[in-house]
C-alpha cells in the first residue's frame, strides 16, 4: 500500500526505480528515529509527502534535518502547502539547520526555498555511487 502510494505521488524520475523504492520503505520502517516519511493530506486526500534524515553537522555543531524529497501533487501547488510544511518543519527542537538539494533548473522550487530562508552554501556536493 506505501509503495502504491509513493509511486503515486513521485514526480517522473528515472533515478528513481521500485527497488530503490523498497529499499527506501524498509529504512522507513527500520530507522525510526534517523529517517521519517511524512504524508500530507487535505481532507483525506494524499497530496504529498516528504522524506527527512537527520545527521551531525561539526561545521555547524549539531544535528541537522535534511529534506531527502518534497513533493506535492501539480494540482495543490502555488497554494502556499509547501512553506507552510517548511515553516512548521523548521520550529522543530534539537536541529541547528535545515538543509536539502535542488536543481538550480527546478526554478520554481529553487525560488520556493529561497523565499522560505535556505541559502546556498559555498562548498560543492560531490558524491560516488559505490557498486557492490
């Protein structure tokens, strides 16, 4: 029923695939505390959903809430769901920051966590898929 339903609400991808979607349920489910999924509903209906970890930030000497994925169906957006989930989000105890990615093409989005205080940081994210 959760795949059904993040399958559902992801936006086309093609990074995303259903294995990683398992993988990614199973770590829900066993990593309570370090990886949430958050469903967002207007009067029962799914709208949305994020996806959160948190971790140890030294440079910032604390713990800090990463946004994995934020998503809203097309139809519910421009309707302020999004910085209003951003705003609550952020008044959580016990983060020093919030962080997350986006595309700099994704201008809508980019503008959407520019207006809602995130600023970029000077460094660049540099990553390695490790194949087994």
């Amino acid at each position: 029923m959760i795949k059904v339903l993040y399958q559902s609400l992801q936006a086309p991808d093609d990074y995303i695939t259903d294995e990683k979607i398992d993988a990614t349920f199973k770590q829900v489910q066993l990593q309570t505390g370090y990886l949430q999924l958050e469903v967002f509903d207007i009067n029962k209906t799914i709208i949305g959903y994020a996806l959160l970890f948190q971790f140890w930030y030294n440079e910032f000497g604390g713990m800090v809430l990463n946004i994995d994925e934020l998503f809203i169906k097309p139809e519910y957006r421009d309707q302020g769901i999004a910085s209003l989930y951003l705003s609550e989000v952020s008044k959580r105890r016990g983060y020093v920051a919030l962080s997350l990615e986006v595309l700099p093409e994704n201008k809508k989005a980019y503008d959407l966590y520019k207006r809602n205080g995130f600023m970029e940081k000077e460094t660049v994210a540099l990553y390695r898929l490790i194949e087994w």
